[in-house]
C-alpha cells in the first residue's frame, strides 16, 4: 500500500506542470527610466531566458524606455501593476525586416513587440504597453498635408511607423489584462496565428488633440480559431478587422488565406471607424461571430469594404445582440483606396453569403448602407429582431435577396 502511494505521489509530482522561471527586468540592468533607451538590456534578458530553455520576461512598476524587442520560443511577457513598456518615438529604433502590411508581405520596421514562430506566447498585464506614437502621429499628418497642397494623395506607408504589437505564425497565443495605447501604427497584428485569445484587454488610441491615424484595434490576417472577448476598443480606425491579402491575384498567393471562425463577445467598443470591419485587405472570411457586445460610438456595426480590384469571399457571419448607440447597424460600400489592378484584366468580385444581424436594439446617426460594386453578389443576408431609432431611418440596399424579421425603425415596422 505504502509503495502503491509512494509511486503516486511521484506521478504527481511529474506531471504537475512546471512553473516558468520568471525573469525580472530589474534584477538584469534595467533602469526604470522614461529617458534612456534601454532596448539592448532589455533584449539581453529574453535572450538570456531563452538561452536557458525559456521564461517569464517581468516588467515591474516603473517605466522602460525600449525600441523593438524580439520574443524567441518559450519567452513570455508579463506587465506588474504600474509597469509601463514605452516605445521610443524613433524610428530607428525600429529594424527594417521582412513583415506583412496592409495585406502584402514585403519589408517593414518592426513593431514594439514582436513573435516569431513562438507557439504559446503571452502578454498579460495589469500593466500597459504605450507606443508613445506622437511624434509619429504628427509626421504623418504633416506630410499627408503637404502632399495635399501639391495635388498629390499618399498612403500609409510613406510615412515610417511601427505597430504595437506583430505576431507572426504563431500558435496558441493569449493576450490577457494588458492595457495597449498610443500605437504609431497598427494596435494588434496578428498574421498567421491559430488558436488566439485576446481577454480582458483594454486597447486606446486617441482622436484628439491630435489623431493617431490607422491605429487599428486588432488586425486579424489569415488567422484561424481566434476569441476575442471582455474588451475595451476605441481607436482612431477600425476597431476589429479580419484581413488577409490585397490584390487581383491575392487569392492564388500562398502568403495569403482564410480568416475563420472567430467569436468576439462581450466586449465594448468607443470611438473608432467601425466596430467590425471585413474586407479592406481580405480574400475570404468565413464562420465570423459577434455577440453581446455594447457599442458607444457613431461609427458602423458592420461594415463591408469591397475591393474591386481583389476577388473577396465573406460568408457565415453573425452580429447577435448589441445595444448601445452606433452611427449605422450596416455599411456595405465599394471601397477604392489604393484601388490596383496591375497587368491583369482580371474582374474581381465579391460574394457575400449568409449574414445574420438579429437582436439588435441601438440608437444610430442612420440604418445604413448596402451599394457594393456592380458584379458583387449578396444572397441570405437576414436582418432580425432589429430595433432601431434613428434621425436617418432609410436603409440604402441595392441586393434582392435581403429578409426582415420584426425590424423596427423608429417604431414602424420594414417589410421586404
């Protein structure tokens, strides 16, 4: 018996999992300091961890000056109460590597944060990653304006600027208490990442004094099985937005691909460009949720950007239950930013299959918006158990094959 009980115990004790060495910042050379970059030091420590077969990298009370850092296989992140990461308004700071923009895969600067291949990566708080992304902000918005005077337009990238956070394939991913703000660019890009959760996280960029331009929430390209629930989003563009490649060969192209089977619940969503956002750089994005959700902005619930120079796929997506105030329920619009067909005489399209929007009940600027691009096709899009009050209570919808269940506007029921 005692023999039976002493093997027990040592299965126990085997399989019980074994807690990662943390490794506090502090205890390596690392100055709570505002002033002085200490990007080397800092780096120093996750190398150190993962020279000894991984760790915890602590971030405690203070704040730590720091360009890009670069997580290796079993390093993790973990902000203290009072910690804050600040990244430097440098761009040099920031190294030019291979990366993935705006739904192309080409060379850009580094994010503050960035994994690499490191299955089960984590950012847990309670303390904050600040992109300190002012100095960036205005660069972008004097230039824009002097391109402006000269007659010209410009876009994103000519301005350098870094992302708060890139993850890059990546499995097994959990972002959890963790305040994120003033990104340069991007909040949260997530590129080729399965199996992600995003919880209890607080993600804000501002609109004023001045706008942090394209400050996205949470980018999600070519992701699978990602929940993104109990948060705060209010940024100075789309809060959520499923991406996955641009471009009238985009879909043929192996860096690029599906975003599916995503949930977002229960979160709440400030002042952004919209609250979900599909299809500015995506191909195909399929079995998409969002639920329990409150909305407190002007901005879309939903909102459809159709690409006539990309072949698009949007199917399986339901908006179930939100309440709030919202500046629209629906915004599907061609969208014709940096429009590039190249060689080809390729006509692309978009299809749109079996959306569900039901349970609603907000306060909005209008009901919305449904005009994509002539050879888009729209079939099964349902609206149900809507109420709606509104100053704007016209629903501009070109699409046949578009139900109303007991939706309410204003008091009065739409008929199809």
């Amino acid at each position: 018996m005692m023999k039976s009980l002493y093997i027990l115990a040592l299965l126990t004790a085997f399989l019980r999992p074994v807690k990662a060495q943390q490794y506090n910042i502090l205890h390596y050379g690392v100055r709570s300091d505002s002033t002085v970059i200490q990007t080397r030091a800092i780096q120093k420590v996750i190398d150190k961890a993962f020279a000894k077969g991984g760790g915890v990298i602590v971030i405690p009370k203070g704040t730590y000056l720091t360009g890009a850092l670069f997580f290796k296989q079993k390093t993790s992140l973990v902000l203290q109460e009072g910690a804050v990461l600040k990244g430097s308004d440098e761009i040099k700071d920031y190294p030019f590597i291979p990366s993935r923009m705006e739904g192309q895969s080409l060379d850009y600067y580094a994010a503050l944060i960035n994994a690499y291949g490191v299955d089960g990566f984590s950012i847990k708080g309670p303390g904050t990653i600040n992109g300190n992304g002012l100095k960036f902000w205005k660069t972008f918005w004097a230039h824009r304006e002097e391109m402006k005077k000269l007659g010209k337009t410009s876009n994103n990238l000519e301005v350098s600027r870094p992302r708060l956070i890139f993850i890059w394939k990546s499995d097994h991913v959990k972002i959890q208490q963790v305040q994120l703000r003033n990104s340069g660019f991007w909040t949260t890009h997530l590129y080729q990442c399965n199996d992600v959760l995003v919880e209890d996280t607080n993600i804000q960029s501002p609109f004023k004094p001045v706008p942090a331009p394209s400050s996205d929430g949470i980018d999600l390209d070519v992701c699978k099985r990602v929940t993104i629930r109990n948060c705060y989003i209010s940024v100075n563009d789309d809060a959520i937005v499923i991406k996955g490649g641009k471009g009238p060969t985009a879909h043929q192209l192996p860096q690029n691909g599906i975003v599916e089977d995503v949930l977002i619940e229960n979160c709440r969503f400030g002042p952004s460009h919209a609250t979900l956002t599909i299809g500015s750089e995506c191909i195909h994005a399929k079995n998409i949720t969002m639920k329990n959700c409150v909305v407190e902005n002007n901005c879309p619930i939903l909102k459809f950007k159709m690409r006539g120079d990309t072949f698009q796929v949007f199917e399986n997506i339901t908006i179930d239950h939100i309440t709030g105030t919202c500046g629209s329920v629906i915004d599907l619009n061609s969208w014709s930013q940096f429009f590039d067909l190249g060689a080809t005489e390729a006509k692309p399209f978009g299809i749109i299959k079996n959306i569900k929007v039901s349970n609603i009940k907000v306060k909005s600027t209008k009901f919305g918006v449904m005009q994509g691009n002539p050879l888009d096709q729209v079939s099964d899009f349902s609206f149900i158990n809507v109420e709606v009050t509104t100053s704007n209570p016209v629903l501009k919808n070109k699409y046949e094959d578009v139900q109303f269940e007991n939706v309410m506007v204003n008091g009065k029921a739409i008929v199809h």
